[in-house]
C-alpha cells in the first residue's frame, strides 16, 4: 500500500458579521494569517479557518474496506487460447467458473481472440458421434470414421470457428 501524503488545506468559510452586517471572505481577509490552534477557531474579524485532512474526509466518506476491496481482486487475468481450450469441453459458464473469473469476461475474451461461439455443442455434437460409431461392430472402416471425428474434434479445439457441415463435408462424412 502506497504511504499517504498529507494534504491538510485551510478552508476559509465567509461569515457575517453580526454587529456590522459585513461579509468577509478569505478575500478581504488575506491580511489576517490562519490561527495557529487549528480546527474550528476565528480569527476574531468573521473568518472561520477550519484545517481539513482530505484524506480524514474521503476515510470517512468511503470506508477502508471498500477501498481495499477494490483493489484485492488484482489485474485482469489474460487468457490466451491455448488456456481457453483446456475447457471447451464445459458449457461457457461451468468454464468461467472453473477458470475463476465471470461469464462475461470470458465472452469478452473469447472476442478478442476471435471465437465467435463456445464450441462446447460441436464437440458435444462429435462426442456422441463417436459414441455411436464405437457401438457399431468392430471393423476397418469404423476405426478410420472414429480417428476422423477424433482429428474433426482436434480441430475444433484448435479453431472454435469451423462449422460442423463444413468438417463433415471435407471429410465425406455420412
């Protein structure tokens, strides 16, 4: 925590003088030096000097611990894509919480890298494909269709932007 300076300013206040009916201001006043007692004394000629703490006066405003507070979450955390596609297999928000921040800083940074949509269905979607395929009897083209939902999911994970026709398509899958 940063040592605090202090920055203690006399406040002249005008007041009316009672008898003649003058108001003096630290203006017409600038003659008369502060008293030296502090707080709250006159100067006897209708000027008040009150000697403020601004420090004292924002303590007592806001609170120690909300300023504090503010300060004890630390820097953004700065997720780069290699990070965020340890979780694509979570739904957006399961992985925000894993990751420790909130859903919406995790949409911000997933915009900043360019990944339009949580791929969490894709993979899903290709999950129960390859589940299905390994129901089917073993054979030779069943093995080759589950290493290409495993390499269509590998990409995925490296590009959340690919569209699933697209990966079915460029692999011929049926």
């Amino acid at each position: 925590m940063k040592p605090r300076r202090s920055t203690k300013r006399t406040v002249a206040s005008p007041t009316r003088d009672i008898v003649s009916g003058d108001t003096s201001s630290d203006m017409d006043t600038a003659s008369n030096p502060p008293a030296p007692s502090g707080k709250g004394s006159g100067t006897g000629h209708g000027e008040t000097n009150l000697e403020l703490d601004v420090e004292d006066v924002f303590d007592t405003i806001v609170p120690a611990e909300k300023n504090e507070q503010s300060y004890a979450r630390g820097k953004p955390k700065k997720f780069q894509m290699a990070q965020i596609a340890l979780y694509f297999h979570l739904p957006r928000k399961d992985a925000a919480t894993q990751m420790g921040v909130c859903e919406t800083v995790l949409k911000r940074r997933c915009r900043r890298l360019d990944i339009r949509r949580w791929p969490f269905r894709k993979l899903k979607c290709l999950e129960e494909k390859k589940e299905s395929l390994m129901l089917e009897p073993e054979s030779f083209e069943r093995q080759a269709k589950v290493e290409q939902v495993e390499l269509m999911m590998d990409l995925v994970r490296k590009n959340p932007n690919f569209a699933l026709e697209q990966l079915f398509q460029a692999f011929a899958f049926s």
